[in-house]
C-alpha cells in the first residue's frame, strides 16, 4: 500500500477477497480435541493450518484511481468504505487505510466489522466502535448524507432505522478496545493503538500507510505472538 501511495495510486477497493496469500505451502499444528457426538464416541484431535509464508499480493486493480484524476463518488465495497466516503466529502489515500483497519479487525474475529448495506446502520454502526462522528464532518456532508443527522450533528438513530432487526444489529457490536480483547490477549494494547490510527474519522488524521508500517505492531515480534 505504501508502494502504491508512492505512486500516487489509490486502490479504492481493499478488502479480503483482494489480498491473495503468494504461496499456498503451509503447516499443520495441533488444536484442540473434540468430541465425536454423532455416529463415534472416540475423540478427533482438531488441526490449524497457518501459512508458511506471510507473504501476499493485492490484486484487482480495476477501480484504482491516480489522485489527480476525477474521483467518482462513490469507492470501495460496503464493509470496508470510509465515513468521508458516506458523508461525501470526497476521497483520497486515506481511505485505502480505513480499508485495512476494517480488515485487520475481520482476520481477528472472522467477521466484516460492519455488515450492513444501508447508510445510517452503516454510520450507527461506526459510532457504536468509534465513538460520535466529528461535528466538522457533518456539517460538511453533502445534500444526499444529511437525511442521516437531525439538526445539528446528532446522528438520526435509532429513530431512523428501517427495522428492530437494524437496530440489532448495531447494539449488538462493542467499543473497538473491548471488540479487539475479545480476540486477541498479548497484542491487543498495540494492535488496539494501531486500529485507533487506521480507523480515525478524520481522514487528515488517520494513519498513512508509511506511518502504519512504523508501528510497533509491526515493528516487535513479540507483541504478535
């Protein structure tokens, strides 16, 4: 992504199904034994299978934009679209960003951190992890994102879900430090600082992709294992 950013490129699409593992050797190690509960009574030792190697490779370059070209208004797939992309304030580099917090948070849990397909769950959900949307950015959403707020910058929930199972849905998600202690134990205070820089609202504020790699996540062995 920091290669990309060099060359003023901008992938606009990031999410899982975009980032392939370079090679597909990997290792067997031993999990836990489960109990046969159906036809056998014996117990079958169950395996994990990690990659032998970390390397990956971003494909799909098919909404890749240069930064100065036109931008559309509209980028990236629901999960992983950035708020000024909702508020349409425009975009740039640091939405690719915004893109792998939300991923970094799905590898942990095995689940889209925000799965929805409507603009005000999506928001709801967004201030249920991160806290209240910025005033400065709502009063600059454009015509088309401001049926989301009431007057001022109070986000128009609950009030305005379409259904219970909605509101559900955003009730049911947690505050970004307690989602990720939920998943992870030795790491979780470096990688909850890294997401908190990734996922920033403000785009001016959120973490570049050389500033990510610095990151002592990234920097120490130790706080990954």
């Amino acid at each position: 992504m920091h290669y990309m950013h060099d060359l003023h490129l901008i992938h606009t699409d990031l999410k899982p199904e975009n980032i392939l593992l370079v090679s597909s050797e990997h290792i067997k190690l031993p999990g836990c034994k489960l109990a046969m509960v159906q036809r056998f009574s014996s117990d079958e030792m169950q395996f994990r299978c990690l990659p032998k190697s970390s390397a990956i490779k971003l494909i799909d370059f098919g909404s890749t934009a240069f930064d100065n070209q036109n931008h559309s208004s509209i980028v990236s797939t629901r999960h992983y679209r950035a708020p000024e992309v909702i508020l349409g304030l425009g975009w740039s580099y640091p939405c690719d960003l915004w893109s792998v917090g939300c991923i970094l948070i799905e590898l942990c849990s095995g689940g889209a951190l925000f799965q929805t397909h409507e603009n005000l769950e999506h928001l709801a959900m967004m201030e249920r992890v991160l806290g209240p949307l910025p005033e400065h950015m709502v009063k600059r959403a454009d015509r088309g994102a401001e049926k989301y707020f009431r007057r001022g910058s109070r986000l128009n929930w609950p009030e305005g879900a379409v259904s219970r199972e909605s509101i559900r849905a955003v009730n049911k998600l947690y505050c970004l430090k307690d989602l990720v202690s939920q998943h992870v134990v030795s790491s979780r205070s470096s990688l909850t600082d890294l997401l908190q820089g990734l996922l920033k609202y403000d785009p001016s504020e959120r973490l570049t992709a050389r500033q990510a790699l610095s990151h002592p996540f990234f920097q120490n062995q130790t706080l990954r294992e």
